[in-house]
C-alpha cells in the first residue's frame, strides 16, 4: 500500500480575452486520464492554502489548476497584489468567469484529461463557482460552492458595474449538479440565504445537494484560519469527494 | 465572505517599505478575511501612495480588539504630544 505520486508546478495558461497568466496546476503523476478540477481562490487572493487544495484534487486522481485571477494586477507577491485588487474594488465577473474558462481549456488540452470538468471556489470563489456553473454550462459537469456569499443580493447597491448581476437570477441556466457547502454560523451567506438559494435550486428543479454544518462557520475547511473545524471540515470533503466521483469519476 | 468594502483615507506623511522610506498619500483600511494574521477577520491597513502608481504597501493586520486598542492610542498620543508641544 502506498500513496500516489503527484506533481505540481506554476503555469502559464490563457484567460479572458487570451491575456496569458499563471495557474497552479498539480496531476496524478501516474498514466491515466483523470476528470479536472478547476479551483477558484477567495478575494484576498492566490494563497498558500489554495494551493494545498490543488495538490489535495491530485493526490485524490484529479487534474486540478488554481488559475491566479489577479495576475494581470501584478508584478509583485500574491498578497500585494490581492490588496491591489481589492482597493480597485476587485475583479469584474466576465473577467473571472473568461479566466475560468481558459483554465477549464488548460485542463482540457493536457493528454490526461478524462474531459470531465468541475469547478471548486471558496468563498467569493463560491460565489464565482456558482457564477460560472450557469455562464458555462455546457463546459462543467459538476460544481462545488463552498459558502459563497452575495449569490443572492438583498442589497442592490452592491450591484456594479463589475458585478452587475446576481448570480441567483442566472440559475434557470445551470446544468450540471451542484453541491453547496454551508456553516450555520456563517453571516454571509447566512441561514436564510442558504435556505433561500436551495428553494431556487428546488423550485427550477435542479439537481443539487445542500450540507449544513453546526458549529461552523466562514471559510470552515482552511486549516490556516481559526475558523477551521476539523470534524466538519472532514465530512464536508468526504461529501465534496463523494459528490464528484458520482458526476466525474476518479 | 470576502466583502468588497474598503475604506480610503487621505494621509500626509511616510512609511517604510519593502524598498525603504516612500512617501504615502492613502490608507486602505478594510474589516475583512486577513492574508496573514490566523484571525478569522481582521482590520487590515495598506499605506500606498497612488500618486506613485501604489505598487508598493506597508501592511498590517489587526484584531479587532487590537485596532481599537491603536485607535485609542493614537487619540491619546496626539493630544498628550500636541499639549507638550503647545507648552514647550
């Protein structure tokens, strides 16, 4: 018994409107066609622990690749950047959602590639998760929303021109299943929202499953934060991975 | 969730960066998920100077506690320091 090996490296990969930027991307190292996993970063930007993530889809038969969305923000360390990203008021959806879309190309041309795609996102990356669930939804057979917030928007003022859209008023065009992964504590989403996006989710008659964790809130599964809850952190994977090997395979 | 609101304030004055002494003319102050700092939120402060293009910060992450305790301070300092000096 042993465990598989796995190889990760920064890459360059085509987004939005073909502007090349970085990727971190982890593979099986084995032969093998594997499904891909497209994972999304939270706003503060391309950190350490986003890349344990990618490297975690790796170590479980994935291809994965962590496109860094601020690239186009740089030069500088990931964190400078970030904080660039944020006092412009952060990036605009269609650049996120083209992003996306180049990274899901990356994974595709790689001779590995089974041509199963999700897409992972954690926090404001739920949110793109479920974003990009409905603006590519002939190109993702399985969407993981971890606690994305401002899916639905209760206050139009944080309408922009960046984020012009709610992304609950797009969910007649979702396609693939979708899981959604929620602490009760959290404030945004909160209960209701959940509750809210779920009924949308039901009412159009969407294939979807909700987990609702006690005892936890934001950002519950990052290991770097004191908001990490192991156990709920573990079911929550174990129901994440469960979730894609019944929509992607590995 | 990560929240988009920052606040800018318009400051006078230097700080020391990665490159050494920049002159500064905005601090970002935001309430949100820190990079660093193992707090679940915290009030983080990036001195730029946009005139200079911002691409250099001098950064800090708080605790909330720990902010206010800075706020507070910082009002003593300055009335403790502008009376002395009022005096001398």
């Amino acid at each position: 018994m042993s465990y598989d090996s796995l190889t990760a490296e920064t890459v360059k990969f085509r987004g939005h409107n073909g502007d090349e930027g970085e990727g971190y991307y982890a593979r099986p190292t084995r032969a093998g066609k594997f499904p891909g996993i497209v994972v999304i970063h939270h706003l503060p930007g391309w950190d350490e622990w986003i890349t344990e993530v990618v490297r975690k889809f790796a170590h479980h038969g994935y291809t994965a690749i962590s496109p860094h969305l601020y690239f186009r923000n740089g030069p500088g360390s990931p964190d400078d950047v970030g904080a660039r990203v944020r006092a412009a008021g952060g990036v605009a959806d269609d650049q996120v959602v083209g992003d996306v879309k180049g990274a899901i190309a990356y994974l595709r041309a790689q001779s590995n590639a089974s041509g199963k795609i999700g897409v992972i996102g954690f926090c404001s990356g739920g949110r793109h998760a479920y974003l990009v669930g409905c603006k590519l939804n002939t190109e993702v057979d399985a969407i993981v929303d971890c606690w994305g917030g401002n899916v639905i928007v209760d206050d139009p003022k944080a309408l922009n021109d960046k984020r012009p859209v709610a992304p609950i008023d797009l969910t007649e065009s979702l396609r693939a299943p979708l899981i959604g992964i929620f602490g009760n504590d959290d404030e945004n989403p909160n209960a209701d929202q959940v509750n809210r996006t779920e009924a949308a989710l039901k009412k159009m008659g969407k294939s979807y499953e909700f987990h609702r964790y006690d005892g936890a809130g934001h950002a519950f599964f990052n290991t770097a934060r004191a908001a990490y809850r192991p156990e709920q952190a573990a079911d929550g994977w174990r129901k994440t991975f469960a979730f894609l090997r019944k929509n992607l395979g590995a | 969730m990560c929240s988009y609101i920052v606040e800018k304030a318009q400051v006078s004055g230097s700080a020391k960066g990665p490159s050494g002494w920049m002159r500064i003319d905005t601090a970002n102050v935001y309430f949100d998920h820190p990079y660093h700092a193992p707090l679940d939120h915290a009030l983080a402060i990036d001195f730029v100077c946009e005139a200079d293009g911002a691409q250099e910060r001098v950064a800090v992450e708080l605790s909330a506690a720990s902010a206010r305790e800075l706020i507070s301070k910082i009002m003593i300092a300055l009335a403790s320091g502008e009376s002395a000096h009022r005096a001398a």
